[in-house]
C-alpha cells in the first residue's frame, strides 16, 4: 500500500525544502517519481519547485487534479507542492493513488493569512479533509516580528502574516496572493495580527 505524507505549517516553515528532500531521497532509492505543482504558482519558476533558499528540483505545473492525473505515468511515488491551491478533486486523487501502491507526499499551508485553515480552490473544503488519512509533518518557522527595539520575538511561529506596504493585510484583501518574503512574515500568535 500507498502513504499520503502531509508537510504541512506557515510561511518560511521549511515546508517545501523538506518535499524536496524527500523527493531526492526516492529518487536515490530508485523509485519513480513525479513532482508537480500548481501553476499559479510562478514566484521563482513556472517548471521548478524551488524552496525559499533557492533550491530547484523540476516538476510539471498543472492547474487542477484531473489534469495532474493525465500527467501520471507510473510512479511510484508523487509529490505536490503547495496542495492547498488544488481544487477539492485533490483529497480523492492523493487517496485512490495511496489504495492503489503510490506514495503521496505534499507540503500545504495549514491556515491562511487570516489564520483559519486553507481551503482549496473554489471550495469551503480545507486541507484538513486530508491530514486524517496523512502522515502529517508540522514544521514551525522563526517569528520574524520586529519589537520597539528593532528586535526580532525570535519564538516559534505558526502563523502567516500578510503585509501590504509593511502593514498587516486587512481580513477582507483577496485570500490568495502569491508571494514571497515582500508580502508575508512568520507569526507567532502574539504578533498575528488581522485588522
């Protein structure tokens, strides 16, 4: 049988860094794998899931979960970057490829930059409709929040803060905008703020 591996946690965790070694890690192991990605996601490469520290592996973006699977050509293993923009469809493609002998491994967002869990595209189906049938990984980053005294908090984050010109994003701007370290910060729940 299959696995579904789930990396999930906030912005800068280290999530895709960690599918990454483990892709690499298959790939040494001999197995056959596949990588995709969705392909609004286009912040460093439109072919290449590359990590915040610039690592690249090549993966194939699709926009959806039928069109992942006209991809599938036997692996034994595939990997999904950023989950959490796949439509619903998703959820029972990671399960029929785990029944029928395939390993699943993903890295998603838990919540988004409001703090409530992430749904997928067009649906108020979040990724927690997966984590129940996952080996889940939760990575926490480093809260990047600066104090009076231009001092990081430096303690665990978990949340992911939205900026608009350096200022908290407020509740009601656009659920997803892609980006990176110019629009979003790791938060602890002390200096998540969502006015």
């Amino acid at each position: 049988m299959g696995e579904i591996i789930v990396i999930t946690g906030c912005m800068y965790a280290g999530k895709t860094a960690e599918l990454q070694r483990r892709i690499r890690r298959e790939t040494l192991a001999g197995r056959r794998v596949q990588l995709f990605k969705p392909v609004m996601d286009d912040r460093y490469s439109s072919t290449e899931v590359i990590s915040h520290d610039s690592h690249a592996i090549a993966a194939v973006p699709v926009k959806n979960a039928t069109e992942l699977v006209s991809f599938l050509n036997n692996p034994d293993v595939v990997g999904i970057d950023e989950i959490q923009f796949f439509d619903l469809a998703i959820v029972g493609v990671c399960l029929e490829l785990a029944r029928s002998g395939v390993s699943v491994i993903c890295s998603a967002l838990a919540t988004d930059f409001r703090g409530e869990p992430f749904c997928f595209s067009g649906s108020s189906h979040h990724i927690g409709e997966l984590l129940p049938y996952a080996h889940v990984i939760s990575l926490r980053a480093i809260c990047t929040h600066r104090g009076e005294d231009d001092r990081i908090c430096g303690r665990d984050a978990m949340m992911t803060q939205r900026l608009i010109n350096g200022k908290p994003a407020p509740r009601d701007s656009p659920l997803v905008l892609v980006g990176g370290k110019e629009a979003y910060e790791a938060r602890c729940r002390e200096h998540h703020i969502v006015p």
